[in-house]
C-alpha cells in the first residue's frame, strides 16, 4: 500500500522559477524522505528530514515537515533544465525497516 | 547509481517462462531490496532482506521469488505465476551505518512480455 502522496501529478514551470511540490502520508512516521528518478534510471537520494525536525535545506532544495498535518514539501529554487525529472517522497515503514514510496511528481522545466 | 548493478538492462520474457533478474551491489550493505515501478506510478515493493539467507516479502510478492545466499546478491525471478510481468524492476541496498535510512538504487531493468 502506498502511503505517500505527491501533489500535483505533474508540474511544468520556466527556468529560473521555483517549483514545489507537496507529499502527504497517513501513519506516523521516523523520517520523510525525497527521491529523483530521471526517465528510465534508478533514484537518487536528495534530502531526509526526521520527524523531529520542521525544515532542511540542501544546495537550492528546501523541505518542510509538518507531522501535524501528515504532509511535507519540497522547494527546489532557481529550476534549471537538468532538474527535469519524477520527485518521490517516501516514508519510513512502523519498524523503519522499509520505505514506502508515493506516486510521484513529475517536473518539467522549460528553458 | 553507483555501487549496484543491474542485468540485463532489457529482458524478454515468454509466456510462461521464469526470468531472474541479478542485483549485485558492492557497497557492503546488509539490506537490499527489490521494487516493482509501472507507468506513471511509484515504487511497490516486492521483497526486501536484511540479512544473508533471510528475507521478506514486501507488498507485491506473489509471482516473485528472491534468494540472499550472499550479502553481495540480491537476485529476483519473475515466475510464470505472475500474469502481468511488464514493468520497470528496481533494486536498491541500504547500510546499517552512517545514513542508515537512505536506499541506493540500481540502474534497473525493463521486463517486457513476448
């Protein structure tokens, strides 16, 4: 079952613009975590933010955790082409042995 | 994607034959895991193990099958059981030190039905 859900399902924006994107979950959580896949390639870790903490930057990215509201978001700054691609978040299962992933937002930027 | 390898990038199966899929990975993690990624959708787990000889299975196991001989090894065989193969597999591996939550991916392999 997928805990994780991003919004919106896509998003195309400019360069130079920022893009956000949001992801809410349903249980309790250890840590929230977010993930890019670019077309047909594997995921790469971008940032993890733990439930205790509210922001986290890294680079021109900035998540926000509110546990309160089960949701998270993640800012990414100043977009260039090459961010072009699918953001997941995903979240710690009851044991943290596992990840549960969303469905994904994919980020089209248009230079 | 460093770190763990995937074969064959592409596969072919034939109706009501098992393929295997190898996921080797030389990050000396303890965890590995195999995901399932259709179209427009996230990742569903099929197994996962956190140990040699053990291992778990995840959301979406049946028509799967996994073996952990080796702490290196993680590979996963589509049976003639599962009615719809087509898919993006993902493997990926996790430490239990440092950043013990991230998951390293592989590079994948595509399963296509002839």
């Amino acid at each position: 079952s997928q805990q994780g859900e991003e919004d919106p399902q896509a998003l195309s924006i400019q360069e130079g613009e920022n893009a956000t994107m949001n992801c809410s979950y349903k249980t309790s959580i250890n840590n929230l975590q977010w993930y890019r896949q670019n077309s047909g390639r594997g995921l790469v870790h971008l940032i993890l933010i733990r439930s205790n903490e509210r922001e986290k930057h890294s680079g021109r990215l900035r998540v926000t955790l509110d546990t309160s509201k089960k949701s998270s978001s993640l800012l990414i700054t100043a977009s260039r082409a090459a961010d072009t691609a699918s953001y997941f978040c995903a979240t710690d299962g009851e044991y943290g042995n596992k990840l549960v992933f969303g469905a994904g937002t994919i980020l089209r930027v248009k230079s | 994607d460093g770190g763990i390898t995937q074969s064959p990038k592409y596969l072919f199966r034939k109706e009501g034959q098992n393929v295997t899929l190898s996921c080797e990975q030389n990050l000396n993690h303890d965890a590995m895991y195999w995901y399932r990624q259709d179209p427009g959708q996230g990742l569903r787990l099929i197994y996962y193990s956190q140990i040699v000889n053990d291992f778990q299975k995840g959301d979406i196991a049946e028509g799967y099958s996994v073996s952990r001989e080796k702490k290196e090894s993680f590979p996963l065989t589509v049976t003639s059981a599962q009615k719809n193969p087509t898919a993006f597999y993902l493997c990926a591996s996790k430490g239990l030190t440092g950043p013990q939550e991230t998951q390293y991916f592989g590079p994948g392999t595509r399963l296509l039905v002839l």
